[in-house]
C-alpha cells in the first residue's frame, strides 16, 4: 500500500497516509519516543489493519474529526481488535458511538509524548474540530480546509466556515496539512478560474496535474502554500473580490460566492 513519511526531529511522529473508499485518505501515525499508534478518520478498517500489520504495530488511539460514515466507518472494527480508544469532538457525542475521550475547542490532549491541541472548526458539520500537534507540525483538518479547497457547508453557515478556516490559516506557515479527501486537481482548477493571473495557482496547478497523472497523492500540503494558492483562505484579498465583480462585499460575501461556485463547478 502506498504510503508517505514524515521525517524530521526525533520528536516528530511518523505519519503514514492511507488511501480508503474512492477518495477518502486515513492517517496512520507513532509517536518515536513512546510507541504509542494513532489513527485520524478511519472509513474502513480492513485497510488500516492491514498496515498495522505490515509495521507490526497495534493500535492505541483513534482521532475523529466530524461524525461523517466516511470518517467513522472503521471504528467499531478497529475497537474490537485493538481495543483502543476514541477520541472525538465534543459537540458530536451525539452523533459518534463510543466516544472515550471529549475534546472542544482549545482542549488539550497528550498522545504519548505529544501535545494535541483541540481546534473547533465548524461549517461542515456543526461540530467539526481539527486536530493540531505542533511538536510534529502536522495538523489533522477532516473536511474543513482541503489542498485548495474547503468542506462543503453541510450544516453551517459562510460565517461559520470562514472563522474555522482563518483559526487554521493562522497556525504557523511551515504546518503540514493533512485533509480528509483527495479532491486537489478539482480544487485547483477552479481556483484557477477565479484567480487566472495568480502565478501561485498556476504554479500548483502544473504540480497537481503532474502528481495525479503519475498516481502520487497531493497531500500534505502546508498552510503556507494553502494561503498563496488556496481562494477560500484568500477571500478578504481584494484582488480576490474585484475578480469576482464582487468590489468591497467583504470576506464573507466573496467567501460564500466562492463557495456557491465550487458547488456548481465541474
């Protein structure tokens, strides 16, 4: 199974990106100094315990970000052959069985030896967080913030979504992002729609195209390259709004007609 690998200090976790259904990506991860095994929106199990297996390693932890089936499906499987536990939103207990540990926004957790910190990200589902480990600079974002693109609003609002998207467009530049769907080369021609003369978006178009003909995934990507190439985290620049006819509108107005348009795009 492919699989990618982030290196760097020894406090940085290995992260493993695994593909599941038609689109969806499941992170696998270890923390070096403790061994401890995590796992972010596991849709199916059957993939994810088949690279448990291949490492030799067991299963400590699972990490939802939003209720969504596509980002649930796995989690009884995994439970009853590891026993691990849960850690999910707070706002959706509710809505994800077996929740063990609650996080909301600003809630800190430790993952062996690192921090993760609780991000509440609605738009997509009211409840959505991301998940943020900064000793590892990596960041789980579920369908919130895509590799140029935004979740669909499911059950928020253009308010809600451009909130969530500006706290993680503030997280430090060099953040690897780590998003729930491959849906980059769709993202990226339409970003290239509304901002033709962007020299930042025509530059990841080119790599995105290339990436997908050769098969490669497209994420991580950064939160640094997301805010030269990304619309929905560009919609308060004006060169944004004047392209769109849409003058002094404001942020959330260009945002919510970004939005309608991705919709319709194909």
């Amino acid at each position: 199974m492919d699989t990618c690998s982030a290196s760097g200090s020894l406090a940085t976790m290995d992260i493993h990106l695994i593909p599941a259904l038609s689109d969806n990506y499941v992170y696998l991860f270890r923390d070096p100094a403790t061994g401890k095994v995590g796992v972010v929106d596991p849709s199916e199990a059957a993939p994810v315990a088949a690279e448990l297996d291949r490492r030799g390693w067991s299963l400590d932890v699972i990490f939802n970000t939003h209720h969504h089936p596509d980002h649930i499906g796995g989690n009884d499987g995994l439970v009853q052959r590891y026993g691990c536990r849960i850690v999910g939103p707070l706002a959706e207990r509710e809505r994800i069985a077996g929740l063990d540990v609650l996080l909301d926004d600003g809630d800190t957790w430790r993952f062996g030896d690192q921090e993760v910190r609780c991000l509440a990200v609605p738009g997509h589902t009211r409840g959505h967080v991301a998940f943020w480990f900064p000793e590892s600079s990596a960041l789980f974002c579920g369908d919130t913030l895509f590799a140029m693109g935004c979740g669909r609003l499911f059950e928020g609002t253009p308010e809600q979504m451009w909130c969530s998207l500006g706290t993680l467009r503030a997280l430090p530049p060099d953040t690897r992002v780590y998003c729930g769907h491959e849906y980059t080369l769709s993202n990226a021609r339409f970003a290239a729609t509304v901002e033709p003369d962007n020299p930042a978006v025509a530059d990841r178009l080119a790599e995105v195209e290339a990436a997908r003909a050769a098969g490669r995934p497209t994420v991580p990507t950064t939160i640094d390259a997301e805010r030269a190439a990304n619309p929905f985290l560009r919609a308060d620049e004006p060169a944004l709004g004047a392209a769109l006819g849409m003058g002094d509108a404001g942020a959330v107005a260009v945002f919510a007609e970004l939005r309608r348009r991705k919709d319709a795009f194909r």
